[in-house]
C-alpha cells in the first residue's frame, strides 16, 4: 500500500451502490430477528390488562401451571432487579405491579415449549381486577413536563390577527416486522439477547438493571430489522424473554402477533393546539402565541423530549420577533406515546402552516409569498434565541416547489379519480386543489443530552491486498446506514473491501437510530476513525504489515438545556428544511380524496447515497400522507378498537402519487462532509401540505388530521 491514501474510489461517499441487504430482503431471503431459532428453544407469550385502569387484587397461577409443556409462568415479584425501566424517567413497570394503567399493559409472561401452548396457558391465567375510572381526555391529565418559550415582548398587537384550533389524531409507527427477539442463558450467569431495536446499549442498561445484572453479563446483538420509526426505541418484550431464559436455562423467543404490536410499543402523541398569528398588512410576522397539548398516556417513553422538540419548533421555520409558547405533555390512561418520526415537529408544523394559509387568506397573499417573507435566514434567532447558522434555504425550497410543473388536470382513467379501481366516481362532484407547506426539524439529541457515538477501524492485508472492516453498535433499521459506513471508509481509506461487522453491545455505545442523526454521528465517528488509521499508517511511512486497528469516540458541538421559565437556549445540533406542494383531486359528494401528486424539495447538505436519499425522502413523505387521510389509532375509552392492518389503514402502492423529488445539497460546515440528516423532515410538510389542497379543493376548515369522508361531506 502506498503512503498515499486515495479520497476517490468505487462504491464511495457520493455513489449510489448496492446495498449488501437489498437483494436479500427483495427476494424474502433475509434473517428478521422473528426468523431466530435455537437448539431447545421454549417460546415466550404475555398477558395484559384488558382495562386502561384498574387495581390488581389478585393473581392465580395454577391453571397456567398446569398445562402441560409450559415451562415458567412469571409476575412482578419474579423481577429479579429494578423493577421500572424507561429511556427518561424510570416509570414503567417491567410487569403491572398493584395497578394497571393502560389497556394491553403487561401483566404476566410464560414460557412453553410451543407458541400455541404458551399463549393457552396465558389466558389460563386469573387476575382479578378492581376497574377504576380511566383519564382518557389530555385536558384532565397530569402534567409530566411544561416548556415555556418566551421571546421578545410580550405585549405585542398586530393589525391583522388569525386563529385556530387543531388536532392530530395518535398515528402507528406501522412496521412490518413485529416486535421480536431470541434470549439465549449463558454459563457466566449472565444472557445473550438477539433484538430488533434502535439502540442497543439504550436496551442494555435497562435490562440489565432489570435484571439485577451487571453491565457486561448482558450482551446484545442486533437481529434483522423489519422497520422502526421510532416504535422500537423503547424496550418492549426484551426483559421478559430475558427473564424467561434466566429462569428456564433455555433460549426463549417472543414474536409479538400484528395486534399485540399494537400494545407491545408507543405511538406518535395525539395533540390538540391552539394558535394565534398576529401580522402587518405587509404580511409578516409580528407574534405567535400557541399552546400545544401532548397526550403522553400511561408512561412517559420519551414524552419529555418530544413536547420539547414540538414547542422549540413550534412556530416553524419563520421570522418572529414576539413569541409567546406553552407545551405540555401529560400523563393520561390511554396507550403510551414517544419517538415517531418527526418527533413533535410533525403536529406543530400542522397546526402553524394551517395558520400560515389563514394568514395568506385573510391578507389576500400568495400561500408561497407569505411563507417567503417570512423566512428564516442565517443569522436570524430561533424562539430559543438559538442563532441559526449554515444554510437556511426556505425561501428557495418553497419556490422550487412552487415552481415544478404542475400535473395534467384530466384523468381519462377512472382507476386515477378518487376511490381508485373501486370505481365509485367517474368525475361527478371532483374537484381539484393544491397546497403548500414547509417544515423545520433540528437533528440529533438536543439539550445537553452527551450525544456520541463510538466506532472501530481495523486495516489489514488480505491476500496481499489492503481491507478494511468497521464496527459501530449503530441499528440499521432499512435506512441503508451499513452501505454509508462502508462508503466513508472507502473515501478515506482508498480501499474497495469493506466489511460491516455485526452491531452488538461489544463496542461503545452508537445512541439511538433516531432523530436523524445516526449518518451524522455514527458517520462522523468512523471518518474520525478511519483519520486515526490514517495518521498511524502515514506515522509508519505508508507500509502496512501489521494491521492498524483504531476505536474513536465522536461528539458533535454541544447542546445545552433550555431556560425552565424562558425556554431560551442553544438547545439544537443543527436544523433541517423541507418543503411539498400537494396536489389532491376530492369527490366532494363522497368525501373521498386522491393525492394525484406531490413535489417536495429539501436541503440534504451531502446526499451521501443520493439513491437512498431520494428513497428516504419518498418514504417519510408517504408515511405524511398516512396521517393526512388515513392512519389513526381509534381509540373509545382508552382502548384501543383497531389493532390490525385491516382496519388501521397504511397507504399502499395504490395510494402513493408521482413524486417529484428535487434534491438541495448546500452543505452545513459543521457537520461531516456537509450532511444534514434527512429522514425526518419529508414527514413533517406532507402532512399540512395534501390537507393544505384539501382546503383548496372543498373550502372546508378541516382541522383536524386525519380527514376523513365525514369531515368532507357532513355526515
């Protein structure tokens, strides 16, 4: 090898190559975690309350014990260590201890020697309950976190002056891949867990606790991953197969059913907010006011966080001088609600664009001039007083939008009118809209959170010729991120063979894949790595007989808390910006909807994989049309009525528009090579965006998400 590294090579940053598990899941040939299997496995099943609240008299093992081929049959008492787990605040209880408080709360676990047999004898099992009144209403639940946000005066008037009241209906994360994992008891006393998660050591340090276990007797490995979305960074059944296999001295798996899914992880928050714009006849901004509601239900997940993101945020990517917010997030016996992307910023930026269309309305403007005037630019202040720096490009993400060609207004097929191959229209009653939005959403862990992540570089001669093998505990959870590290070290190692080593629980923590920042700081550790190995192969003059093996750990800039009274602070890593126009056709006699097109446009800083980029971008815009017109946890006195792909309702290949994807790669000089994360900001102006032209199309208020037939015909 020479002294020299080569920065350009086949297959690095800024190429589309193939990813090493795309032809693998296309062809149904990749291994979920639900596809484990070990020699003597017994197979776990759980009990839950079928009550949002109630108090637990009792608990009566025998006729589960009794069955034969059941091997434990466990409760709170068996918890051999901590008793509560949570990623914030240590609230939820590994099992229902003295009261139950949501409906599919984990009571019992068993573990059998066949799946069938492990969920008989958990109906076997006789709890007797003392039914409470459940809080199901946000206004009447307790307060687990209020962020206030004051900027500039207070007293502040305007001559022009819009308001509104908005709800966002609790959506599903909606992956395909249950929850699931394998628990394999080890000699050393401790236990070996295969899982599908986001963050391997955010499980770690729960279960082990859990458990009673020291840190290094519980290792974890990362299973095939079908899906997350934020719905799989909390723990679910990874304690309980744990416990089971302890107990047992067998490997235990647990495959949650498609609806015990729907029980086993947290939603996206139901909200309700209430705006007020104050302007000039100019159009621009003179204050908001807003008070934004999160229902958190029963634990509080990472509620704390969310409602935080959702009121920094909370009056979008706009110039305003006065800035009065409250945000709440509060305990209620509905479901629990925490991480789902876009994480806070999705139901503030519903509520602030519909407000920015009322504006545009009430001043006669342009919905895109309106937003454009009111821009952020570098150098402006967030309502944290946060300086944005780097590339702010709103104005010019909403006039590439604007700006894209607009889609034929005739459908000659009826398979193209609402109702689709239904045949229930053949253009009676439909009308045509479009719609504008643009969202923001900060990147990372924000408020002094220590955000790192770790990763090893080893170089070596194989064969004569110079490989290179990566190790992060970082979840690939199908954003591509395995191809992204192996592209980084071949630009800047200059080697074609890459190996991406298994994530697990034997390297340092990577934090969660979420909140768009994996690319960024698992991204940023292995360049940092691969420039250690770099220095050391120079230090021995270029030649590479032993290999070279460097582990770094990498941070970005800081963060710090927010003021508890002002909310004022340098609370974010960094910003990102997209934005949509939707175009919908709408019987408005049926009340169905078609979103004929979209056109989004977003700052990616550095498209590190621009194939992926643009499937990332399309993705988290479907899942934004979801909740638009269609997904919606219902839920009638804290229970949940539809837990099944049959009646919570997901777009499918049917319902996906034409997209046209316009690509900004601006760069933010703070961060590795430019990049901004980008998973997240195509669900957050989608939404807002296709109601946006449903408004357009109706002249309905529509304040509500998702809107539904009734909301559009009265009935």
């Amino acid at each position: 090898m020479t002294s020299a590294v080569t920065k350009a090579t086949i297959g690095g940053i800024g190429t589309s190559p193939i990813r090493p598990d795309g032809t693998l899941k296309v062809t149904g040939e990749f291994a979920f975690s639900s596809d484990l299997w070990a020699d003597r496995m017994l197979w776990g099943a759980t009990l839950r309350s079928p009550h949002p609240r109630a108090r637990i008299i009792g608990i009566d093992l025998t006729e589960a014990l009794k069955l034969p081929g059941v091997h434990a049959v466990l409760t709170a008492e068996d918890v051999p260590g901590a008793k509560h787990y949570g990623l914030e605040h240590r609230d939820q209880p590994v099992l229902a201890m003295g009261e139950v408080r949501y409906a599919g709360e984990p009571v019992a676990i068993v573990a059998a020697d066949h799946p069938e047999t492990a969920r008989r004898a958990a109906a076997r099992i006789a709890v007797e309950y003392e039914v409470l009144t459940p809080v199901v209403d946000s206004e009447e639940g307790e307060v687990l976190r209020h962020v206030p946000i004051r900027k500039g005066p207070q007293d502040v008037t305007a001559p022009v002056v819009v308001t509104g009241e908005y709800e966002v209906g609790m959506q599903d994360q909606a992956f395909l891949g249950p929850e699931s994992g394998l628990a394999i008891p080890a000699e050393d006393g401790g236990v070996d867990l295969f899982i599908a998660t986001q963050w391997l050591h955010g499980d770690l340090w729960q279960v082990a606790d859990c458990l009673g276990l020291p840190h290094d007797k519980v290792r974890l490995t990362l299973a095939g991953v079908g899906g997350a979305f934020g719905g799989r960074e909390d723990v679910s059944m990874q304690v309980h197969a744990c416990m089971l296999a302890l107990h047992t001295g067998r490997p235990v798996k647990m495959v949650y059913s498609r609806e015990e899914s729907f029980f086993g992880h947290v939603h996206r928050h139901p909200a309700k907010l209430r705006y007020e714009h104050g302007a000039g006849e100019d159009g621009r901004l003179l204050y908001v006011k807003a008070r934004i509601l999160l229902d958190g239900g029963a634990y509080a997940s990472t509620s704390s966080a969310v409602v935080a993101n959702a009121t920094t945020l909370g009056i979008g990517p706009y110039r305003v001088p006065s800035v009065t917010v409250d945000g709440y997030a509060v305990y209620t016996n509905n479901p629990p609600c925490g991480a789902m992307r876009g994480f806070g910023a999705v139901q503030a930026c519903f509520a602030y664009e519909s407000q920015m269309d009322k504006l545009a309305e009430a001043l006669g403007l342009d919905p895109v001039e309106v937003r454009s005037r009111n821009a952020l630019e570098p150098g402006d202040t967030m309502p944290t007083g946060q300086v944005v720096t780097g590339p702010a490009p709103i104005a010019e993400l909403l006039r590439r939008v604007r700006d894209t060609p607009v889609p034929d207004a005739t459908a000659d097929d009826p398979r193209e009118l609402p109702g689709g191959v239904a045949n229930t229209t053949h253009g009676e009653g439909v009308r045509r809209g479009v719609g504008y939005a643009i969202g923001i959403k900060n990147v990372g862990f924000s408020e002094g959170f220590d955000d790192y992540s770790t990763a090893r570089v080893r170089l070596e001669l194989v064969g004569g010729e110079p490989a290179a093998v990566v190790h992060t505990a970082a979840a690939e959870v199908g954003q591509g991120l395995v191809t992204v590290l192996a592209q980084i070290v071949r630009t800047e190692l200059g080697v074609e063979r890459v190996t991406v080593a298994t994530a697990d629980t034997t390297i340092g923590s990577a934090g969660s894949s979420s909140a768009s920042r994996q690319t960024y700081v698992t991204g940023g550790a292995v360049k940092a790595a691969c420039e250690a190995v770099r220095r050391e192969l120079e230090r021995r003059g270029g030649a590479l007989g032993e290999p070279i093996d460097e582990t770094v750990e990498w941070r970005h800039k800081p963060t710090f808390p927010l003021d508890p009274h002002t909310g004022q602070g340098n609370a974010h890593v960094q910003y990102a910006f997209a934005a949509h126009r939707a175009t919908v056709d709408v019987d408005v006699e049926l009340g169905l909807v078609r979103v004929v097109e979209i056109a989004t446009a977003q700052d990616v800083g550095k498209a590190l994989h621009p194939q992926s980029v643009r499937g990332q971008i399309a993705g988290g815009t479907a899942q934004g049309l979801g909740l638009a017109v269609m997904e919606e946890i219902q839920l009638v006195d804290g229970r949940i009525r539809n837990p099944s792909f049959t009646d919570y309702l997901i777009p499918t290949i049917l319902d996906v528009p034409p997209m046209r994807i316009d690509v900004l790669e601006l760069g933010d000089p703070e961060a590795p090579y430019g990049l901004r994360g980008i998973g997240e900001p195509p669900t957050i102006s989608s939404t807002p965006a296709i109601v946006a032209a449903i408004r357009a199309a109706t002249g309905l208020a529509l304040r509500r998400v998702p809107v539904r037939p009734e909301h559009l015909t009265g009935t």
